[in-house]
C-alpha cells in the first residue's frame, strides 16, 4: 500500500522559511517523480515543484527562487524548503509522487499559513 505522509507546515511570518518533508513508502520511490501542489481557498490545486528521477528541477514561477525541492532516495523523501513567504502562499501542500500518467499518489497534505 502506498502513503506519502507530508509534514513540516505551519504559522509563519510574511518573509520567514518553513521546510516540507513528504515521507514515501510501499513505492520504489527512486522510480516515481516527486512532485509538490498547492491548493489555497476557494481555488484549484496548482504545481509548485517537481523533481524527476535524475534530480531535475522545475518550478512555478512564482515560487522560483524562494522555493526548493530535493529528494532522499535512501529516506524516500521528498522536501520543499520555503523561504521568504508571502501571504499568497498560503494553501494547503500536497505531495504527488507519479511514475506514469495513470500512476500517481497523493499525500494528505498539509496546511502552511503566512501571516502579514
């Protein structure tokens, strides 16, 4: 059975940092594209970041330079370190680990807020 289980969210002040951790199991993690989402208020879910299986990253632009996902193949982990926060930022994170297109997992997600 596959989980992916997110931690790491939180209250923090407008300009502040959290890290993201999603911890994977019953998965050959290696294989899968790790991938982290956002889902704010009243809106849809959206990309953040992804991670391929070589290490390759891709970003939101508008979280390019603030964020940064890296990945553990010995921990089957996935993290998304957050710094310099902005209010819009605030939603609910979402890691997706994906090996085909019909092949994916969610995490439960969890809630960041940033103050102002």
């Amino acid at each position: 059975q596959v989980q992916l289980a997110e931690s790491g969210g939180g209250l923090v002040q407008a300009g502040g940092s959290l890290r993201l951790s999603c911890a994977a199991s019953g998965l050959t993690f290696s294989a899968y594209v790790m991938n982290w989402f956002r889902q704010a208020p009243g809106k849809e879910r959206e990309f953040v970041a992804t991670i391929d299986q070589s290490g390759a990253t891709t970003y939101a632009a508008s979280v390019r330079g603030r964020f940064t996902i890296s990945r553990d193949n010995a921990k089957n982990t996935v993290s998304l370190q957050m710094n310099n926060l902005k209010p819009e930022d605030t939603a609910v994170y979402y890691c997706k680990a994906q090996l085909a297109p019909k092949i994916a997992y969610w995490g439960q997600g969890t809630q960041v807020t940033v103050s102002s």
